[in-house]
C-alpha cells in the first residue's frame, strides 16, 4: 500500500511540475517571440528523416506587421468569435460534437442499407467508416496544441489543451493570443508563419496581403500541405470567396 501511495505523489508531483512549466513558458511569451513551437519541431524532424533535407522557413514579424485582411480572414474562417470566447468555445465545440454524431448515425444507416444479403459462409463486408468531421477548436486552442503538445489524440491530451488555452487567455491579451499564432502556423511544407507563407505563395510581404490573397491562405489552415500541391483547387478558390464576403464582419482584438 505505502509503494502504491508513494507511486501516486509522485505522478501528482509530476503533473503539477508539468503545469508549472506550462505557466513559466506562457508567461515568458509575454515579452519573449517564441522560436519554435513543438509541432514545428515534430514537423522539421519529419522532414529530415524522410527527405534527408533540413526545409524550415520561417520569419517573425510583428502584430502590426502582418495585414488585417489575413488577421480577419484567419479569424472569419477558423474562430469567428474569438474576441469574445475565454479560449474554448463551447457553443462551436457542441455543434462540431452534433454533426459528428449525425455523420456516425448516416454512415450506420448507409452501411446497413448497403449490406448484401450473405450467404452461407460469407465474411460480413466492412462496418461503414463515419466522414471526419473537423471543427470546434479554437485559435487558442489550437496555438496550445501546435505549441507546447504532441499530435496525439487521446482524451488526456484534449484535457492538457482546455487547461493550456484558458492558460494562454488569462496571462496572454488576445492580440499577442493572435500574433503567436500567426507567426507560427503551418502554411505547407515547412513553411510557417504569415510572412514565410506571403512570400511562398505571392512573393511579397505579410503586410501587403490582398482581401483574397488572404482568404485563401486562411482557407489553407486546415489542410496546408494538401492545398499546397492543389493552387488551382475549385473549392479552394470557392471557399476563399466565401470568406472575403465574411471578413467584414471579423472583429479585430
């Protein structure tokens, strides 16, 4: 018994240490850019490893350095309440939970439809696999995750990041929440940040970005190194223009 207490102090220990660490580096991000962030480095790694290449591009400019139209088409298309939201948003987070669960039930329901009568001996065929349904995750949240955790999906890790994104809004003001995040996202293979995607795909500075040009970047978050190899992508073009119409209704921490 006194073994399996001590285990358990000492994985309490280690978890408070862990928070602790989390704490010192958000509020050295206060005053200090960070250099790289955990994805980056996983990213990086990967790159290396698989193409015997080290591909990193990356230049950090400040929050009044980068334009408003892609502050506000990131924002029209990742977070649109991020100016009001304390770092999770709960109302997006429990519609991402409902189409997701109406996309499991359909999938079933097609399975079932789709399922021949079997024979005598016949191997079922494959239980219908649901769509994936993205949404819910904030700009903070995700800034937690790409910062200071792995890619892992688990429940815990989902947890470390709720803890780390209401760490980020209490110590960080919402302006220096976006500036990180736009100094640090991936916008295709080993590019990262607003100013090393602005020159890849325009060859020109953050600060000049048009209302489209931007739209389409912001388009580009969730899957960027998959609209990197597809420039002429219909939806791609289509859902930019969809955001330009938004961006006016973006506000601006």
């Amino acid at each position: 018994m006194r073994g399996l207490l001590r285990w358990i102090v000492l994985v309490l220990l280690a978890a408070l240490a862990l928070q602790l660490f989390f704490v010192v580096r958000i509020g050295m991000m206060a005053v200090i850019d960070p250099q790289s962030t955990s994805f980056q480095r996983s990213e990086v790694w990967r790159i290396v490893t698989e193409q015997h290449r080290l591909r990193w591009r990356q230049q950090w400019v400040p929050y009044s350095k980068i334009s408003d139209n892609l502050k506000r088409a990131v924002i029209a298309s990742e977070d649109g309440s991020f100016t009001n939201h304390d770092g999770v948003d709960w109302e997006a987070l429990d519609q991402a939970w409902q189409r997701n669960s109406r996309a499991e039930e359909q999938a079933l329901r097609q399975g079932q439809q789709q399922q021949p009568r079997r024979g005598v001996g016949r191997a079922p065929p494959p239980a219908a696999r649901a769509p994936k349904v993205v949404g819910g995750s904030t700009i903070t949240q995700q800034l937690a995750k790409n910062l200071l955790l792995s890619g892992e999906r688990t429940l815990l890790r989902k947890g470390q990041e709720f803890v780390l994104a209401f760490l980020l809004e209490r110590m960080l003001n919402k302006e220096r929440i976006l500036e990180i995040y736009l100094n640090s996202v991936e916008w295709g293979e080993g590019v990262f940040g607003a100013e090393a995607a602005a020159q890849h795909y325009y060859r020109k500075p953050a600060f000049q970005l048009s209302a489209y040009e931007a739209a389409r970047l912001a388009v580009m978050l969730p899957r960027p190194r998959y609209f990197e190899k597809l420039p002429n992508s219909g939806y791609l073009a289509s859902r930019a223009s969809t955001i330009v119409a938004r961006m006016r209704d973006a506000e601006l921490p």
